[in-house]
C-alpha cells in the first residue's frame, strides 16, 4: 500500500522530533487524529517528565497528557533508532541565532544526521523548523537522496510546514491554525498534506519548500517592522507627551486601512526576535540589504534601554538615583500567562540594570527559579511587603494572575511596560511605557 494510503488509513506511525512548544501539541493533535505516535527528543529530563506525566509547557495540561498516553497509541523516547520504525517523521527542533547574529542549524543538522543513521526507505519528512528559504532542499534533499541514490517522491517524501504556534493563544491551536504545506515534489506535497488533513481544519498547499519558508518569514518579518514603527512612535509620544496608548485605541475604531501593533519592552520568544535575522542573512548572501528588517531591529532592540530610562527618571522623581536601588521586575516571560523566557526581553532588562548598581529581584507565577548571568534566582511572593520594600517596579509581562490592585497600592512607583494598568489612578506613581 503506498504511503498516502496508509497515511489517510491511518496505518502509519507518526513521529515527532521535538517535544517543545511546536512538537508536543503536534503530537497530542496526530494521537487524536488515530495515528500510533513516537516522539522524540535528545533531552531525557522532558521525556521523563512526559512519561510521568507531567508537562513542561503552558498549553498542555496534565490531562491531556494523561489522554493521550491512556490510548496506548503514544510514546516518547530519546532513543534515536526509534527513526526507523515510524512511517513519517516531523522535525520541530530550534532553530535559534549564534553569537554572530546568524542563523544557527546546529539542531537542524543532529537531527539530519540522526534521520540519516535510521532512514528507511518510503519514510515521509517534514521540517517545521523556522529557517531561510532553499534550506529544505540545500541542506536536507542531497543528504536524504544518500547522494543520488533515492529520489525524491518515489523512495522518499519530503516538504516544508511552517509552524505557526502562539504560546498562551486560548483560540487558536495546532488544530484550528491553517497549515502551510510545500513539498519538493507534487507527491511529496500530497503526503504531507494527507498527514496534516486527519488532524488540522485547513491545508495550504504552495508549490515549492522555498515558498513556504518564505511564508513564515514574512508573517513575522510584518510583526517586526509594524512593532519597530509602534516602539519607535511609543518614543516620540513621550517627547510629544501624547499618551501612545490611547493613540492606538482611537487608532483602530477605523474599520479598514489598519491593524493595531502595540510598544512593549523589546521582543521575546522563538520567532520574532529571530526569523527577520534569518531572511535578512538569506538576503545578504545574494547582495541584498533588507533595509527595513535592520531598522526595525534596532528600533526593537533598543527598547529595553528605554525600559531602564523610564525607571531612571521614576526614581529620579523620588530623589533616587539607579545605583543601589531596588528594582522588582513583575514577569520574567516575553510574554503573558506562558513560562516561557527565551529571547525575553526582560532579561536585558535586568542585564542593564544590574549595569547600572541596581539591585534586581523578580516575580513571575511561572517561572519558579532561573539562572540568569551566572547566579541562581527565585521568584519573589508578590506580598506588599515585598512591593514596598522596592524602590520601583517594572512590570514586564502581564501575567492575568497578577495582583495589579496590590502592586498600585504597595510600590513606590510602577513603569508599566504592557498598559496593564491604565484603568488605574496613578498618582504620579505610574510610568508608562
């Protein structure tokens, strides 16, 4: 039986390398749809901690995983050899940037090398990690033919699907997200587009890997050049002392013509930090600058400096100066309600003041301890004790179970970087972003 028919029988076993915020909610979506489901992962603290049953991830619940493992149709493994016996294989690795700035395919290519010790002939890949356009068939394609020896939609299949996860998103999931599907070949195409149609509402075929890798690049290209615009309005509001806020609320009444972007302390997570470095890179390789990617990038990268300059002058109205102060940030996540701190801004947040002499703690509901620049931290109770005791707090990410009631009554002074507090009185004690 050719694998498209085995797929759409639900015959196949599916795997998934990578068990993080794209690959774990792949997996429960494959478990649901009927497939028999391996997943895969060189950590083997996650995939002990998924075999007891317990989640690492905001959007996964204990009970579904409880779920899926209960249907004797899902397992997790660090065992690389495990590649050989499923039928289709997804590669949901990170793909994040070196040192340098660049791109950095490090994960990409321990997992082309893992795939390439136990490939087996009819075998479905599917890359889902964020990279630059021609990657799926300059770095994967000649290292999957075996040097010419398996072509491509007949001995093997392969394609590229963007992953388009938003941590933290209760409406839209892996499920109800479009996915983006292209393939080397029409086959291969089709192959992946039969995986993904048990478990995703909509399929979007395009006509090559490069087009959907491009896609994503785009989506979040566009959420970083209109973010860099919104930041760099932000800064000209507070010299204009027009509230920016209140600008973009008025802003999007118009029912056509705009779309709301909002400032915040820099940017956070997994792919907008990153993808526009990944295209810009891509560009400058065939002697294109993206002009606009590198604006906004240093629009962007310097809001957390602006975060620091909007403290300075919140202690200097209290007489204060940086050095020696005691600086709470509230939320440590790039983002609200998810325990995730990759690329977060606050951290250089935290980097500059510590700069500067201040005193750093934080508080955040889902980030219990982290190491941060050589030395271990916990996270604060948020008590008024403890908001009193600060010289000022920066509110970082707005987490809903933040007692914002409590943190306007007890701190000295508040830079607000998220507009969480604008229904509040301020007093002279609120600094917006």
């Amino acid at each position: 039986m050719p694998l498209i028919e085995e797929i759409r029988a639900r015959k196949v076993r599916a795997g998934v390398m990578g068990l993080g915020y794209v690959g774990l909610p792949l997996c429960l979506e494959f478990v649901r749809a009927g497939y028999h489901v391996v997943g895969l992962d060189s950590d083997v603290k996650k995939v002990e901690s998924l075999r007891n049953r317990t989640s690492y991830i905001t959007d996964i619940s204990n009970e579904k995983l409880i779920e899926a493992f209960d249907t004797g149709r899902f397992e997790v493994t660090s065992d690389q050899t495990s590649i050989s016996t499923v039928h289709t294989l997804n590669i949901c690795v990170p793909t994040p940037l070196n040192k340098s700035g660049t791109p950095d395919l490090s994960f990409v290519k321990a997992a082309l090398l893992s795939i390439e010790q136990n490939q087996r002939p009819g075998q479905l890949y599917i890359l889902e990690s964020t990279t630059y356009p021609g990657t799926t068939e300059e770095a994967l394609l000649p290292v999957l033919s075996q040097g010419g020896k398996m072509e491509a939609g007949k001995d093997f299949f392969l394609a590229f699907s963007p992953e388009r996860i938003d941590p933290g998103n209760p409406e839209f999931n892996t499920r109800n997200i479009p996915k983006v599907v292209g393939g080397v070949t029409k086959a291969c195409t089709e192959c992946a587009a039969a995986l993904y149609g048990k478990c995703v509402d909509t399929i979007v075929r395009v006509n090559s890997p490069r087009v959907a890798e491009m896609v994503k690049l785009l989506e979040n290209t566009f959420r970083s050049v209109n973010i860099g615009l919104v930041n760099e309005l932000a800064k000209m509001c507070h010299n204009l002392d027009v509230n920016i806020w209140e600008v973009i609320d008025a802003a999007k009444t118009k029912p056509f013509g705009f779309m709301p972007f909002y400032p915040g302390p820099g940017l956070g997570g997994h792919c907008i930090p990153v993808d526009p470095i990944y295209l810009s890179w891509k560009a400058r390789q065939m002697g294109f600058e993206a002009r606009f990617i590198a604006l906004a990038d240093q629009v962007n990268s310097s809001m957390p400096q602006f975060v620091v300059d909007l403290v300075v002058k919140a202690l200097g109205d209290r007489g204060r100066a940086l050095n020696d102060s005691s600086i709470l940030i509230l939320g440590i996540t790039y983002k609200a309600d998810v325990n995730d701190i990759r690329e977060s801004p606050a951290l250089d947040v935290w980097q500059l003041l510590e700069s500067r002499g201040a005193r750093v703690s934080y508080h955040d509901p889902y980030v219990d301890s982290l190491e941060f620049q050589g030395t271990d931290h916990v996270s604060q109770p948020l008590t008024p004790e403890i908001l009193s005791q600060a010289d000022c707090s920066v509110l970082l990410a707005s987490h809903e179970s933040l007692d914002f009631d409590m943190v306007c009554e007890h701190s000295s002074c508040t830079v607000d970087t998220r507009n969480a507090l604008s229904g509040y009185s301020s007093d002279g004690r609120i600094y917006k972003l």
